[in-house]
C-alpha cells in the first residue's frame, strides 16, 4: 500500500497558479465566501503552489497529505513566521507554540477532547443553544454575529472550565471585536509592536480590550483550581 508520504509530490512536479489568480478569490474570503478558493481547489491537482512576492505558498488538496504534514511528519514543518506575531495577543498556546512544548500543552488539554467528554459536551451545547432560540421572535432584527459569539462563549466557559459567563458576555464579545477590529498589527510583529509603543487611541484601546480578556480567562482558571 502506498502511503501518503512516499506518495508526497517533489516541488518540481507541482503545478504553479500565479499569484493574481488568487486576488477575486481572496477579497471574497473576506466576507465569507469560499466558492472560488473550492474552484480552484477543484480544479488542480493534490498539491499546487503560487508565489506571494519571495515566498514559496503551497496548496494541499489531498487528506493524506494533510495528514501526512500535520501527524505523521510534523517535526518536519513548523508554523509560519506570522504565528509570532499572533503570540502578542494569544500566548505561546496551543495555537502558537511549537514542538516540544506543544506536545507537553497537547498532552496537558488532551483529556478534555476525549470522546466520552466531547459526548458530554453535547448535552450543554444543546441546552445554551436552546436557550438563545427561545430569545428570538419572528421578524425582529438581530446581530446574529453577537448571538452566536454569545452562545459559543457560554458554551466554552461551561464544558471547559465549567464557569458559567452570563454577566461576561457582553464584556468579552466587546474585547474581541476591539482585537479583530486591528487584527492588521497581529500579521507583523516588528510593526505591531511599534503601533503598540505609539500613544494613539487603537493602541490604548487594543491594550484595555487585551486587559479585560485576560482578567476573564484568568478568573476562569483561578475558580477552576480552587474548585
């Protein structure tokens, strides 16, 4: 049986689409919508590659090829340079870190994400869900973004840190809109943190939205110890 990694594609056999076949596309994915990334993906091989300026993209079009970059040889592969920038906001979490040291915090949130668990989970997603359903009324108006953000933040404080965040919601719905709003400086990290240093109001803002995050996501953690 062939296996994805010895069916892995060499560079020279991938097939290049210029980088401008990519500027539609891209400025929709901007408001949501994936139809002509799926095109193109449809439309080319298991792996394919443009060029952004000097660097080399690669597209991977195959799940054992996914699977081969993500699990089976993902020492080999590290995260993109962007990633240091998104540790000003995010930590050296899970999403940020690297080897090492996110296999220890992989092992550490792995108990959580077992199957039994996540069958649990199922119980409290249904139950907020329901809840939210009940709030809504034909015809009316709603910012359905900020509704499911609620949700979702409820349901993560629950099954997680089994908190609850009914009085918090509004807070950290607030906070993240503040950090998405300037999610630019978090591309970049030499030029996020100049914007950082300058005494503007989108940096104190982004400072006192990261503040009251923290303060939330830390008062998690401290109730969950002493409990």
């Amino acid at each position: 049986m062939t296996t994805a990694v010895q069916a892995a594609p060499t560079p020279g056999s991938m097939r290049h689409i210029p980088v401008w076949n990519f500027f539609g596309p891209i400025l929709k994915l901007r408001h949501g919508d994936f139809s002509d990334l799926i095109a193109i993906a449809n439309q080319n091989d298991d792996a394919f590659f443009t060029w952004a300026g000097p660097q080399k993209v690669v597209f991977l079009n195959d799940p054992e090829l996914v699977e081969a970059l993500l699990v089976k040889q993902h020492k080999d592969f590290h995260k993109d340079p962007g990633f240091a920038a998104l540790r000003r906001l995010l930590g050296n979490g899970l999403l940020t870190s690297e080897d090492e040291f996110h296999l220890k915090q992989r092992r550490m949130a792995q108990p959580a994400f077992h199957k039994k668990r996540i069958d649990a989970y199922g119980d409290t997603m249904v139950r907020y869900s329901r809840e939210a359903d009940a709030d809504w009324r034909d015809g009316e108006t709603r910012d359905v973004h900020r509704d499911m953000m609620a949700v979702t933040l409820k349901i993560i404080a629950k099954t997680i840190f089994s908190s609850d965040v009914e009085s918090e919601t509004e807070k950290v719905a607030n906070a993240l809109d503040t950090v998405t709003q300037y999610h630019e400086r978090y591309l970049n990290e030499f030029v996020g943190r100049i914007f950082d240093m300058l005494p503007i109001e989108s940096s104190r803002r982004i400072k006192t939205a990261e503040a009251e995050l923290n303060a939330i996501i830390y008062g998690f953690i401290e109730a969950h110890r002493a409990s």
